[in-house]
C-alpha cells in the first residue's frame, strides 16, 4: 500500500539554527535577527521582494510558531505574504513544520485509506456544515475519517466543527492525543483539536483578529493532514488558483493521494445546487497525474438547494433527524457528500453505490450506532 507520508523535509535534515548559542538572551537576538532578515525577503514590494526557499520558509514557521519572532515581526510577516501571495515552495516549507511541531496520528489498520477533511478552520457562516455527519456515516461505512480544526476564528467567526460534534453529544475537546488516537483506531473517526493537540499553532490565532485578515496559515489548515499513513487528503478551496497551489504543493512534498475540491465556503461539502468541481489527483514515480471530475447532481437525483446556515439548536435538530433515519436537506447533501468520498476512498466501486450505502447507514441505523460506540468509548476514557 502507497504511503501518504511527505518527504523528508530539508528542515528535518538541516541543523536546527536556533541551537548552540551561548545564553536565552543571545539565542533570542539571534532568532529575532534571523527573522529579520527572512521579513526582508518577502517583504520588500513588488518589485524587490523574493519567495523564500523551502527550508527558509521552514524556518520562519518554526520561529513564528514557537513565538522566538517577536510579535511585530509575526504580524509584518502575516501581512506581507498575505499580499505576495505565498509560492507552493513556501507553503511546502511551512507544512514541513507543521508536521516537524504538530501532532501526529499513526497509521491504523484499515483497507481503505484514511479520509482527511481538511476544512477552513474558521468555520461557516451562509452554508449548512455536513462534513461532520459526512464522516460518522464513513466512519459507520469502515471507512476512516480525520478532521482537524479548532474554536470559533477571527474574522469570519464561523460555526466549526467541534461545536456541531458538541451538541451532538461527542466532546472531543478534552480528549488527549493518545485517546483521540484510540478512537481513530477502534471507531474510525477522530477529530483533532487544535488549541489541545497543537498550541503552538492556536498562539497564532489571536493575530488574524489583529490583523484583520486570513494569514497564510489559514491555507496552511486546508492541506494539512496530522495522519501519518496511508490517506486521502481533501482540500478544499474557493477561489481556483488555490488548487493549482495545492497541486504543486503536494507534487513537491510527495503527497501520494488526494482530492481537490471547489467546496462550500471553501470547505470539503459538494454543493447540490451547482455542479461539482473536483480533481482526482495521484503522484506517481514523482509526476503528478489528475483527473477533473464534474459531478452534476441533477445527474443522480440529488439537485437541491444547499441548506442555509442555521443556528446550532436547529441545525442539530436536522442532524437528529437524518441521523433518525427521516429524510431531510442535511440528510440529501450528506448522501451525496458520503457517497462521494466513499467511492475515492474505495470503499464501493461506483458513486451510485456510495450513495446507495451513505443512504443506508443512515436509514438502518448504522450512524446512530456508531455514534453511540464513540460515546461510550469517550464516557470509558473519563471513568479511568
């Protein structure tokens, strides 16, 4: 089986620059001027600004990341590559960090390769979310799913992820690393929490409510995967220049397997009332192969409007609801959603199948189940 683990990065391979200085105060002068001097690169103008190399933009992450920047510096930096526009190389380089100080999941024992939804982690604010019942009926498929994310995020302040698993009865923000591991393992579903499972990257949240703006680190979220064996990664994205960042990004990190998609609000979530505009990609012997894929629901009976944004109480009471086996919009779009990821992860062997079965994990029950199977592993953790 085909791993999806990155290459190794050049940061990983190169000596730490922060290390081997005589004292705290002359390593912290060292890094701020090391800082200073990448800040220069990218920030310069139009005309005199240079995109970092891979390894620089490494660096740059990790010292922003472990806060050895100062908070002038981190901000300058937001601002200035939120205008440059970061280069696939760059953000290579900061996933390379990513996966150096982040958490990690390890590979589980699956036939099927573990989905990873890699959602904007500011949440949604006009749309309906249904990647949350999309992956407890992939979960209650055997078929694995991973979502990263966080709280509520300046400036969009959307709904996220974790609050609808809340108010569905499955808290996952206590859980430690090794326990949302477990569940990965014996329920095939596991959602990550940043400001727990990776702090070092919830300390850069508070600027973009400073800044005003998404950061890069907002593109960052939606291709990194925690998962450190064989996967799926989706991203999603909204404006079209995005995937062909994300293709190259990719192609340069090695990443085997994953799914682009022109998702709602820029999430992983299919629209219903617009054809679908996915690309299936793959790297083979290093070249990267793809295959645009338009998926028009009227073509499988699933036309509709995407369901407006709710408030959590109502849209809890749809999650019930589908969840309960009745037919309702959040049910529709989660069918079609699952059916979906179901079909790429290989799990059936035509999207009309994958619809035929996220209909029935939902109408037999096999959702409720599995819900129920997450809670009483979640209630076991809290009794030890």
């Amino acid at each position: 089986m085909v791993s999806n683990q990155p290459t190794i990065s050049p940061l990983a391979q190169s000596t730490s620059a922060l290390s081997g200085l005589p004292s705290e105060a002359s390593a912290r002068q060292s890094s701020v001027q090391q800082f200073r001097d990448l800040l220069k690169k990218v920030g310069s103008g139009t005309h005199t600004s240079k995109a970092l190399s891979r390894q620089e933009a490494a660096i740059a992450t990790q010292l922003m990341l472990t806060e050895a920047a100062t908070p002038a510096q981190i901000g300058a930096f937001m601002i200035a590559h939120r205008i440059r526009r970061p280069t696939p190389t760059e953000l290579a380089g900061m996933l390379d960090t990513y996966d150096l100080l982040g958490p990690a999941l390890t590979p589980i024992n699956s036939p099927y390769p573990v989905t990873v939804f890699c959602n904007p982690y500011d949440g949604r604010s006009r749309t309906a979310p249904i990647n949350p019942l999309t992956a407890l009926i992939m979960a209650s498929a055997d078929t694995p799913a991973i979502i990263p994310g966080g709280d509520r995020m300046p400036t969009k302040m959307g709904l996220p992820t974790i609050e609808v698993f809340q108010a569905l009865g499955l808290d996952w923000r206590g859980l430690s690393l090794s326990q949302v591991q477990s569940l990965l393992a014996s329920t095939g579903l596991a959602i990550l929490y940043q400001p727990k499972h990776f702090p070092q990257a919830e300390a850069m949240v508070p600027y973009r409510e400073q800044i005003g703006k998404r950061p890069t680190f907002a593109t960052v979220e939606i291709m990194w995967s925690p998962y450190r064996g064989h996967s799926n990664v989706v991203s999603g994205y909204v404006h079209p220049p995005t995937e062909g960042r994300t293709q190259e990004t990719f192609t340069q990190r090695g990443t085997s397997f994953f799914t682009t998609v022109k998702g709602l609000e820029g999430s992983c979530d299919i629209s219903r009332d617009r054809t679908g505009i996915i690309c299936l990609n793959q790297l083979k012997n290093g070249t990267l192969e793809t295959e645009r894929l338009l998926l028009h629901p009227r073509d499988y009976g699933f036309d509709g409007t995407d369901p407006a944004f709710l408030a959590l109480p109502a849209l809890i009471e749809c999650y019930q609801g589908a969840i309960a086996g009745h037919s309702n919009e959040i049910s529709r779009s989660a069918v079609w959603n699952s059916g979906f990821y179901l079909w790429r992860a290989g799990r059936v062997n035509s999207l009309e199948a994958g619809f035929e079965l996220g209909q029935d994990c939902l109408e037999s029950g096999r959702v409720a189940s599995k819900m129920a199977e997450i809670k009483a592993a979640m209630e076991a953790f809290s009794s030890t």
